[in-house]
C-alpha cells in the first residue's frame, strides 16, 4: 500500500512539475509576461523556477517539463533517485529520501503554481476555459496574450481583474469620501438639533410667558366684572373658563410663583360665578315664566363647559315637580277621605255625588296646574336651546346638549326620533305616572281602586287640555321634533330671548310699546319684527276645537301619555282600571234578569218549573238609567270628564248587550218551530214567552237609540252646542254594534222560526184550493177563497202574533 501510495504521489508531482515547467521554459512567454506585469513577484516567480532547473537536471534529462506521459515521466525520475546513492543500506530508506526531496521540489513547484495564478491568472486558467468552451486569443507561440481593456467584446481575466481592482479602490475612495460627507452632515445635524432644541426650549417658555400674561388679564378682567349684572357674569364666565383651561396646562403645573398668586383668587371668582348662575337657574326653577334670563344663564354654563349638566339638572328639577304634584293627587289618605268631605260640603244627601265630581275635578285640575308649569319650565328650555347659539363659536345649544351622553332615566330603548329634550321629559314623567298609580291601584289589596278610576273622566279631561296647550302654543313642532331650529339673527346670541313666539312675558313687565329701548338683543336689528297676533285661542275658548282635538289624539304627546297594553305608561293604568269598573257597574245587574223558575217539590226539593222568569219593565228602565249615567261621565257638566271618552264608555256597553243577549238566548222557551201555534192559529205558551222576551230586546234596543241625545243633548236644549250634537253621533255610532246585535239575535231565535211555522200553516191551507175541496163542501157563498179562507188567518196573524 505504501508504494502504491508513493507512486501516486511521483505521479501528481511530475504531473505538476511538468505543467509549471511547460509554462515558464519558454524564454519569450516569460518575457512578455514580465514585461506586460512589471511585477517583481512574476520575475522572482521566473528565476526561482529556472534556479530548480538547473539544479536538477533529471527534470530535463527524463522530460518532466512536458506533458506527455506523466506517469512514465515520474517513475523514470524516481528510479534515476533511487540509482544516484547506491551506499544506503537498504531500498526503503532511498526511496523515503527521495520522497523527501521530491515533496520538497513539489511545494516549492506548488508555490510557484500559486504567484503565477496570482500574476498571469490567464496562462494556469487557460486550459479549464478551453475545456470549458471558452477560447481566448493567443499569441502566435500559443501563449495567451492580453488585450486591451475594452478593445471588443473579449476582454480576458486579466483586463476583468484589473478593472475590479479599478472599481474596488474607487469604491473604497468613495467610501472615505462618504464617510467624510456623513462625518459633515452629522455635525451639522447635531448642531441643528442643538440649536432646535434650545429654540424649543425658547418658545415654551415663550409659550408658559403667554399664558401666564393670559392669567394675568383676565383675572385683571374679573377684578371689574359686576356678577349681578348678566353681561357681566357673561364675560366674567368666558373669562373663568379661560382661567381654569390655562392652569390645566401642563406648563403651568409646576409651582410658579405668579401662577400660585394667580390660582386661590381664580378659584374663588369661578366658584362665585357658578353661585350666581345657578342662583339665575333656581330662580328659573321657581318662575318658569322668567325665561328672559335664562338664556344669559345657558351662556354663563357654555362658557363654563356645563352646560349638559346644568340642563339636565333643570329637567330633573322639572320632573321632580311633576312627581311631587302627581303623588299629591293620587295620595291614600286623600283619595280615602274624598266621599267623607263631599258629604260634608254638600247641602243635601241627593248633592253628595255631584259635589264629589266637583272635588275630584277640582284635585285634577290642581294636579294639572303643577304638571302644567313642569312642562312649560321643560319646554321653554328647549325652545331657548333651539335658538340660542354661542356668538364666537356659533354652535347651537341644543347641539351641544344632543351632543352628550342622556342619562339612564331618560334613555328610551327604540327612540325612533332625533334627539328632543321635552319628549325625553315626557317619555320620564309617564313612565312614573304608570308607577305611581299602579302603586295606588295595589294599596291595601286594592280597596282604593274604585275611587281611584272614578277619577279618570276628571284627569282625562284636564291631560286633553294640557296637551291642547302643549299643541297650540308650539307654533314650530317640526323643529322642536327634530331638536334643531334655524338660527336667528347673523350675530347669533340672545335674540329667541325676546321672540314674541315664546309668550312668556309676565304681566307686570313693561312692554316693547312702553319703553322701546328695553330688552333689546344684540342683535335684534338683524331681524324684522312681525305684528303681535291675537292671544291664544285656547285661552279664549277654554277648550279644544274639533280639530285642535284631532291634532291632539294624534300628537306624540298624547299618544305616549295614554299608551298601550304593551308599554303600560302614562294614564294607562288608570283608564284599566276605570273600564274594568264601568263593565263591572253595567253588567252587575245581569244576575238577576232572567232568573230560573224554580219550585220546590213535595219534598222540598227545587225544581225547574218551567220558563224563564222575565225582567220587568222597571228593570229593563233600571238599564236604561245605568247607561245613561255611565255615558254621562264624559259630559264634563254632568261627569266632569270629555265628550271623546264616550266611545271607551260605549264599548262597555256594547260588552253588557252583548251579555244581555246570551242571557235572553238561553232564557227561550226553545220550542222551534212546530210548538209556536197551535190549531186554530192561537200561540202558544212558548211563543208568548218568547214573543216577551222580543218585545224586551226592542224595549231596550229603544233605549240604547235614544240614550245619546237624552244624555247629551236634551238637557242643554234649546243651547245646545256643537261638541254635545258631536258626542251623542259619536255616541251613537259606537253603539251600533250593540243594535246589530240585539237585532241579529231576535230575528235569529224568534222571528226565523215563527215565520217558518206561519208559512208552513199558510201552505197547509193553499193547498185545498188547488186540490179543489173548497167547491165540494156545498157551501152557498161562492165568495173568493182569500176572502174565505186567508183573510181571517192574516188578521190573526196581525192582531194576536205580530
């Protein structure tokens, strides 16, 4: 293995040697490469190599400088070694010397290779480019010669590394440049941030220098300022807000004498400014006609950042009063003690009824007049943020106030609506009316509930009227809907202050006409005033027209105040529980009208005798009155209540017919037909008492026509008004059903079998004149048969059945 080892190794060195040598022989190749490369490395790299040669002369001598036959080459040159010393004891050791020397000449040859690849990279690669399908030009010795460098398209390995060489030192030369140029720029930077810096430094203490001489003018501003006077508190609000946004600065956090100075006094200004404007608002809250300081008062709380708060705080106040109002009315004690104090009013016992619906009017009023000024102290608010808007900013306050979170006792889950402060109010107030009465109608296990829903005609008529007020004095309902107006005046500022739509000027003020230099807005020039019209009409008339009363029930106002079964807000409860207890009134006699005839037995025992027992015609009289006095309950003369509650009325009367007509039903004698008449075309027991039971049905069908004009119209005549004429069609229309039913029901179980037992007769009798047994019977009258024989059975028929 060791030979085969050293074998190869003479191989690859001969390989080598004689590759090198093969380049370097040649003295003209060495020439020009020299001369082309004036490197000292290519010429030491030459000398060295022709040095080895003569040294050595087997290299020569055994044709290790050419390329043919390498190994032949090699072991030539080895058995010349392993001759030249002949005195070594044995063959091994030569053989390691001769290795020895040979891997000596190789890496002195190897070292050689490496400077000539470093200095004529083209002469040792030039073979592999051959191999490779590249082929450079050579001289005409068959060395590669070097070509100018971009003289063509084959530049050779050598032009490509020297432009590398070129391109790598204008690189580096343009590395330091770059380093140089971005060593200058960032001196500079760092002088331009320093000097930012120091400028920065310099405008915040510009800056802190501003607001402290800020601080000081306007506390030098609240020094003058009169807080009793609105303009004042105007300016010296915005002059507090600016105070407070200053010394919530962060600048000014910092303990700076001047500031320090500054800050007790501002404080106290601003907590003396905040007295007085909610002194103006609890004045408000006390006069809610005082509205031509409110809207000075709103600015004072828009300069201070509160002004939500201090709205919602009035509709609070608002609402409080409507519940301390409606809680007076629908008190135990007060409902309890209502028939005792009628009986003590009245002058007579028959006067005891009249003057407690004169009471319970008068408590509903009452409860209206408080409802009335909460509603008006809320709907004047609106009004006021509707057209008030800031002069600088020009945002309108009512924006302001949309603009923040409503709180969670006003919030509606399904507002269909923009946003509105007087409907949120109104949406409260009967979400708490509904409690309060359930809570009456729930007290002591329902003992006030009668008292409780005698009071409905009263609070109805009174909440139809508040509502007509709310409806006519709201000129721009589409504004007040949608939460927004126009506004007025190119100033902006206070002109809804003195608008004449408001209608809230006391009676003791003095007029524009009086002294027309008073209560001017700032801008009023930028407006044309509109001639005064007349006076409410509702005030005039003191109730709603018809169509006033149609826009009323149609009004969002009116709608969420008497509800549904659904929502159950409002007067909903009550209007419950006051038909619960006119159904109640009308059906309760039902139970003694058409009794069983009972009998007792030999035993003692009851038994059914026969038919039905009929009412008497005081008893069916006794109907007549109870609906007569259910209806009048909406006549606010008789009943203190309003005439379009008599449609609600006369559907319990429609529910008591309609009980009345099932007792009648199953009070029939139910003979049919056949046991109507007899023979000799007499009735019967059974169509008698059913012909009695029809003539009840008409009696009472009588009554029901005429109860609406005896109840509402004959006892005003002959000054009789349109809304009572009204009220009795109306009346009369919602009792149509009760006719239909009273007359669907007699001709169903009376008159239908009756007329088909008469035909059934009748045709018994027409047909012995077709058969002709009439002229047989040898009778000496030959009259006609309709005068013998059907005449006297229509007259019985008329004069005994119908």
């Amino acid at each position: 293995m060791d030979d085969s080892f050293n074998a190869s190794r003479h191989r690859s060195s001969s390989a080598s040697i004689a590759d090198t040598s093969a380049k370097v022989t040649n003295p003209a190749s060495v020439v020009s490469n020299t001369t082309a490369n004036p490197n000292d490395q290519a010429a030491a790299a030459a000398a060295s190599l022709q040095l080895l040669l003569r040294e050595d002369n087997l290299l020569m001598e055994h044709g290790l400088t050419e390329s043919k036959n390498p190994d032949q080459v090699a072991f030539r040159y080895a058995a010349a070694l392993l001759q030249e010393d002949d005195t070594s004891s044995s063959a091994k050791q030569r053989a390691d010397l001769a290795l020895q020397d040979v891997e000596r000449k190789l890496a002195l040859v190897e070292s050689l290779g490496v400077k000539l690849s470093r200095t004529s990279p083209e002469a040792v690669a030039g073979h592999l480019l051959r191999l490779h399908g590249h082929h450079s030009p050579s001289g005409p010795d068959g060395v590669i010669s070097e070509v100018d460098d971009g003289a063509g398209s084959g530049s050779t390995l050598q032009a490509v590394r020297e432009r590398a060489d070129r391109l790598e030192r204008q690189s580096e030369v343009l590395e330091n440049v770059a380093k140089r140029v971005e060593g200058s720029l960032q001196r500079g930077l760092d002088r331009m941030d320093t000097a930012c810096t120091r400028l920065e430094r310099v405008l915040n203490l510009s800056s802190t220098l501003k607001m402290i001489l800020r601080a000081q003018f306007e506390n030098s501003k609240l020094q003058n300022y009169d807080l009793e006077d609105l303009r004042d508190l105007t300016r010296a609000a915005a002059s507090v807000s600016i105070l407070e946004d200053l010394f919530k600065k962060p600048e000014l956090q910092h303990k700076i004498a001047i500031v320090e100075r500054l800050r007790p006094e501002a404080t106290a200004t601003a907590a003396a400014v905040r007295d007085a404007a909610g002194a103006l608002l609890e004045k408000y809250y006390m006069e809610p006609t005082a509205v031509q300081q409110l809207g000075a008062t709103l600015q004072v709380y828009f300069h201070l950042a509160e002004l939500p708060v201090a709205v919602w705080k009035a509709v609070d106040f608002a609402h409080r009063k409507a519940e301390e109002a409606t809680r007076g009315l629908w008190n135990p004690s007060t409902l309890s003690g209502l028939t005792e104090q009628a009986r003590k009013q009245a002058k007579d016992s028959r006067m005891v009824a009249k003057k407690l619906i004169q009471l319970r009017l008068e408590l509903a009023e009452t409860w209206c007049e408080g409802i009335s000024e909460a509603t008006n102290s809320v709907r004047n608010l609106q009004r006021v943020l509707t057209r008030k808007t800031d002069p600088e900013s020009r945002k309108v306050f009512i924006d302001v106030v949309a603009g923040n979170p409503v709180p969670i006792h006003y919030e509606q889950p399904k507002s269909k609506r923009e946003f509105s402060l007087f409907a949120l109010f109104w949406a409260r107030f009967c979400r708490t009316l509904s409690e309060i009465l359930n809570e009456v109608l729930e007290h002591d296990h329902g003992k006030l509930v009668d008292d409780v829903s005698a009071f409905y005609p009263s609070v109805r008529s009174v909440s139809k009227n508040l509502v007509g007020q709310l409806h006519e004095s709201l000129p721009i309902a589409a504004y007040e809907e949608s939460g927004a107006a126009p506004t007025a005046g190119i100033l902006g500022g206070s002109l809804a202050l003195d608008d004449s739509f408001l209608q809230l000027a006391s009676a003791g003020a003095p007029t524009q006409m009086d002294n027309p230099q008073a209560a001017h807005s700032a801008d009023s020039w930028t407006q044309t005033r509109e001639t005064a019209t007349a006076s409410s009409s509702y005030a005039k008339a003191g109730a709603p027209s018809s169509a006033l009363s149609s826009a009323i029930f149609q009004s969002s106002q009116w709608k969420v105040l008497t509800s549904n079964e659904e929502e159950c807000s409002g007067l909903y409860p009550l209007q419950k529980a006051f038909l619960e207890a006119c159904t109640e009134r009308l059906c309760k006699p039902l139970q003694y009208m058409f009794p069983e005839n009972i009998a007792l037995d030999d035993d003692g025992v009851p038994v059914n005798s026969g038919l039905s027992l009929l009412p008497s015609k005081y008893d069916v009289q006794r109907f007549d009155e109870n609906i007569r006095e259910e209806l009048s309950l909406a006549d606010p003369k008789e009943g203190g209540g309003e005439f379009t509650a008599v449609t609600m009325i006369a559907e319990c009367v429609v529910d008591m017919i309609s009980q009345f007509c099932v007792r009648a039903r199953n009070a029939l004698s139910g003979s049919g037909d056949d046991n109507y008449l007899k023979a000799d075309w007499t009735m019967t027991e059974a169509l008698q008492h059913d012909r009695k039971v029809a003539a009840i049905m008409y009696t009472l069908q009588t009554y029901l026509k005429s109860g609406p004009e005896k109840t509402f119209v004959a006892p005003y005549r002959p000054s009789t008004s349109h809304e009572q004429e009204q009220a009795a069609q109306m009346c009369l229309a919602a009792l149509q059903p009760a006719l239909d039913e009273i007359d669907n029901m007699v001709a169903e179980v009376i008159l239908n079998p009756l007329c088909r037992a008469s035909n059934r007769r009748l045709a018994d009798v027409m047909a012995t004149m077709h058969l002709g047994v009439y002229v047989d019977s040898g009778d000496d009258d030959h009259s006609a048969f309709a005068q013998n024989r059907l005449a006297p059975i229509y007259h019985t028929i008329a004069e005994n059945i119908l």
